[in-house]
C-alpha cells in the first residue's frame, strides 16, 4: 500500500510562509529592544515593552483569525496577514518616536498571529490524516529553525554599520518573498460542509476558542511555562554558574536533536498514538530540566539541551497535532488559535512571573521547581487527554 503523498508543492510552500515570517519575529525580538534605547533612548522598561508588545499583537491575531477562518477560509486570511505584516515591515522606516514605533509592533505582531494560525490550518487541511503527526512534525521545523537562524542573523547585524537599515530592509524583502511563494502556488482547500445556524448555537466563548483542543492546550501552557524560563534566563543564568561558553552552544544542540528526532516522533504517532511519545517526552524534559538546574560543567549543560529539546520539543508538535485531530475540519482554524493562545501565554508570562521569584529563591531553584511541575503534567495530561488517545486512532 502505497504512502499518501507528504511533500507537496502547497505544504513546501506554507511551511517557507510560516519559517519566514518567524524568522522575521524572533530576528526582531532580539534587537528592537536595543534599537528603540539607542535610537529613541528610551527607558529600559519602555525598550521592553517594544519588544514584548509584538506577543501581545500576535495573541489578539490568533484569537481573531480562528474566529475569521472558519467565516473566510485560511487562504483569504493568510493575504490578509501577509499583506499588512509586509506593509508593518516597511513601516519601520518611518517610525519617529516610542509611541509609533509600539502601534507598529501591536499590528505586526497581531498580522504574524494571523499568519501563524492560517499556515497551521491549511497545512492541517492538506495533510493526509494517516501522515498528520508526521507532516506537523515536518511543519513545526520551519518555527524551530526561525528560532535559532533569526536570533543568529539578528546579533549579527546589530555589530554592523547601519545594521538596523539592513535589517529593515531585509525583512521587507523576505516579506514580499512570502507574497510571491502565496501567489505563484495556487491553494485549493475543499469547503467545509457545516451548518451555519448549528454554528451560531454555540456559546459567545465557542466563537473564538475551540472547546475540544482546550484539554491539551492547558498541558501545552504548562509545558511552555516550565521551559519559559529557560529561553528567557539561560544568559543570565549562564553567567552565574560560568558557564557562558557552553551555553553559546545550548539552543545550537537543542534544535540539533528536534531536528533529527522530529521525523520519527511524528511517524509514530500516526501510528501508535500520542502516548507513546508524550509520556516519555515528559519523563525527559523533566530529566533535562533536573540537568540544568544543576549544571556545573559545559557537557551538563549540553546535555541538559539534548534532553530539553527532544522532550519539549517534541511534545510540541504532538500536542499541536492532537489539538487539530479532537477537533472537526470545519474547526482547524479555531482549534490551531486555541492550542497556540494558550502555548503563547505560557511563554510569554512565564518569564515576568518567575522574574519576581529568581530574586528571592535564585536561579537553580527555580529550574528545580519546573522538575516538579513537569512531572505534575503526567497525571494531568493522562486525565485531560490521555486515558481517550486510543480513541484518535481510529480517526484516519
């Protein structure tokens, strides 16, 4: 029996849409906080602000575009967000002052949640449902590689005459790219077949979350909670164990082993189900995590990145894939919004939280304390969605 087909020219394409556009995010993420004190002087807090405003936009653009892909399809979506984060990205340019600068970050950060939650709709429409793990999988790479190739660009440039320029510059290019790549491959999703009015009977919340992709969205946010550390205090938390050497290396290893684990994690899930891969993502995140906590020398700490990377990383994509499959196709959209609203507020909350925790208990406490709420997911996981994973099986 032959394979549905996986690597089609419309999967190629949305998953380049969606690493591209990431790229853009994270280069920007990494550098605008120094361009808004440098060009602007602003305030350390103001700087940061310009820099996390763009989560907060892309929060308010998932939660929109959910409810708008089931009203207009994704593929009208996907032109809506490309167009105005290409016409943010030239933006830039003109910005004068603080408070233009931060409307430009709210509308591009709310255009790259549109995008995102498109892109993952449509690559959930398009997969094959006997290859969905494997092919979300394959997709969630094109996010873990703008992750550690945005940053990298992003540093780079910074050191360079006139790096903002080129900066700018460059994500207006890569964003028309995406407009291109969108116009040249013609998508075509089949119309779902549902019943408008069955629609409306739904409750006000139902409009813009998805209720059965909830379940394994809050392990989701707990899971990005516990990690949200990580991403956010390694530098800082590097420096305090000297360790500053290894950890230029940590999210090089990281997205190492995600890449190369990836493609097995997902085909196993399409075949066994997503417990046979969650369980032990947890038991090794968790390992991972006790491993960072308590690094004294540079191979703890890469190895704590190897295990970080195929736990959590791992489970991101499965969890991703489990939201889509709980939920009818009509409802991809909803059920993509959710699982990422949810994963989003884990990272991006986490790290303000745990910020009024690290003065008080210090840093390996902290790590510590993610062990036991790592292992706190299993049983909830195995209540939430776990005991009923059999079930999704049988949906082929």
């Amino acid at each position: 029996m032959n394979k549905e087909k996986l690597w089609t020219k419309e999967f190629i394409v949305v998953s380049t849409i969606n690493f591209l556009a990431i790229l853009v995010f994270f280069l920007l993420m990494v550098t605008i906080a120094s361009y808004a004190k440098t060009e602007f002087g602003a305030a350390t807090s103001t700087a940061g602000l310009v820099s996390s405003i763009f989560i907060i936009g892309s929060l308010f653009g998932r939660l929109g575009a959910g409810r708008l892909i089931g009203q207009m399809g994704p593929i009208k979506i996907l032109w809506i967000g490309l167009t105005a984060f290409t016409l943010t990205s030239a933006l830039y340019f003109i910005a004068i002052n603080i408070p233009l600068l931060l409307a430009i970050r709210f509308i591009q950060g709310v255009s790259v949640g549109v995008i995102g939650t498109a892109t993952g709709t449509i690559v959930a429409h398009i997969l094959p449902n006997t290859r969905k793990g494997e092919g979300i999988g394959y997709f969630s790479l094109s996010a873990i590689l703008a992750t550690a190739i945005g940053p990298f660009i992003g540093i780079l440039l910074m050191k360079m005459d006139n790096g903002f320029t080129i900066m700018f510059t460059m994500n207006v290019i890569l964003s028309i790219i995406c407009l291109v790549f969108l116009a040249v491959v013609k998508l075509q999703l089949p119309a779902p077949k549902v019943s408008t009015i069955a629609e409306e009977k739904g409750s006000f919340l139902s409009k813009f979350i998805e209720p059965k992709a909830v379940p394994i969205s809050l392990i989701a946010l707990i899971i990005g909670f516990s990690y949200s550390g990580v991403m956010s205090y390694l530098s800082f938390y590097a420096e305090t164990i000297n360790l500053v050497d290894a950890a230029s290396y940590f999210f090089l290893v990281y997205a190492a082993i995600i890449i190369i684990s990836r493609p097995f994690t997902g085909k196993l899930m399409d075949t066994k189900g997503a417990n046979l891969i969650v369980y032990p993502c947890f038991i090794v995140f968790a390992v991972g995590m006790y491993f960072f906590s308590q690094a004294t020398a540079g191979w703890m700490l890469l190895l704590a990145a190897a295990l970080i990377g195929f736990g959590y990383g791992n489970f991101n994509s499965i969890a991703q894939t489990v939201a889509v499959k709980v939920t009818p196709p009509h409802r991809f959209g909803l059920a993509t919004a959710t699982y990422f609203i949810f994963y989003d507020m884990g990272l991006g909350f986490g790290p303000y939280l745990l910020g009024f925790i690290v003065p008080i208990t210090g840093y390996r406490s902290i790590f510590l304390i993610m062990v036991a709420v790592i292992i706190i997911c299993i049983p909830l996981y195995y209540l939430l969605h776990g005991r009923k994973d059999k079930e999704l099986l049988k949906i082929v």
